[in-house]
C-alpha cells in the first residue's frame, strides 16, 4: 500500500511502496480537450525525498510490442538506479529487492504505468528490476543513476518460483534469451554486493 510522502513543489506527489526506498511518483496533470501536460522531471519537487540528491547521466528509451517481458536486470559493481516511466501504451513494472539484511529481501511488488496516470517508479540501486507489455506498444523511458556497464549487467529468471511474481500475463511472455536463460537468486545470492542500508 502507498502512502504519501510529500508534494513539496505542488507538481508530483511522491508515495512510499510496501518495498523500502522504491518510491512511485504522481505527477499533477494538466488536461483538456486538446491534451495535456505535465511536468516528467523537476528538481525542487524531489525536495525532502531520497531522490533529492539523486544524479541522472543517462536517459534511455525503449520499445516494446505486445506481450514483451524484460527483465529482471540489475548492475552489480556500485549498483544502479533507475526512474521509470511509461510515455506510451501499459506497462506491469516490477521491483524486486536484492539488498542482503533488508525485511523485504526476496520480494516484489508490480505497479500499473501507462500513458494515462502518467505514473513513475524510482527504484534504487540493490533491486532487480522489469516490466511486462499490457498494450500493443509501449515506449518506457527511464533516468539512471549511472552509465550502463554490460560488463556489469546482471539478472535473475522473470518466474522465480521463491520470489513468485504475479505477473499479468496473456500467454506466453516474448523473451531475450539472456532473461529466458537467468538463474534463480538463490543460486546466485552470495555474490551479490548489495546489503540494505548501504545502497539505496
């Protein structure tokens, strides 16, 4: 359940998840009959959050078709945050936390972003992170924390029996090989650099 944390500059509304540190951010939206508009990043809205501070050197934009899942990726090394968002179709966005010592290690919350709330997902350094296409396109784009690495890239199997995401599938998911391939966390757990508290 989300809670509100604060609104300090009156255009985004940032909420606490069930996961520690992962924060959804509610833009205000300006709208009438010939669109909208609304404001994607602004600094002094951030104010008072774990996001304040927060660097962005990179900024991606992916597409994908219907029935795409991605993930569940992270980057190892000092980690990597991202601030997710949906400019066009649906999309099921799922964190998961990998932080050794944290109450919610091992699991996931999925959250609805899409072209209509507008809605977007900050989730830091220590998660593994995906998504599933709910349309017949969608464009995500997302800020990170730092430059992407693949050397460093990482993931964990979307179906992970223990973690159990409940994904919201029609079908069968459209894979990479690399995400159809990706071990469980258990058997990678030990290797992983992130402790709660240190990275977030």
């Amino acid at each position: 359940m989300s809670t509100k944390l604060n609104a300090s500059s009156g255009s985004i509304e940032i909420r606490e998840t069930t996961l520690p540190d992962v924060l959804l951010l509610v833009p205000l939206v300006h709208g009438d009959e010939r669109g909208f508009f609304h404001e994607t990043f602004r600094r002094d809205g951030l104010a008072g959050s774990a996001l304040a501070e927060v660097e962005f050197p990179q900024e991606n934009h992916s597409r994908s078709g219907a029935g795409v899942l991605r993930g569940m990726h992270f980057q190892v090394g000092a980690g990597l945050g991202k601030l997710v968002r949906c400019a066009r179709g649906a999309i099921f966005d799922v964190a998961i936390d990998l932080r050794r010592g944290s109450p919610t290690y091992g699991v996931w919350e999925g959250f609805e972003l899409d072209d209509h709330n507008l809605h977007q997902l900050w989730i830091p350094a220590g998660f593994a992170h995906g998504f599933y296409t709910r349309s017949e396109l969608a464009d995500v784009i997302y800020k990170q924390t730092d430059y992407y690495a693949p050397e460093l890239e990482r993931s964990i199997a979307w179906n992970d029996p223990e973690i159990g995401v409940r994904w919201q599938l029609d079908g069968e998911p459209l894979l990479a090989a690399r995400d159809a391939q990706a071990p469980l966390l258990r058997d990678i757990a030990d290797e992983l650099p992130f402790a709660y508290g240190v990275l977030s």
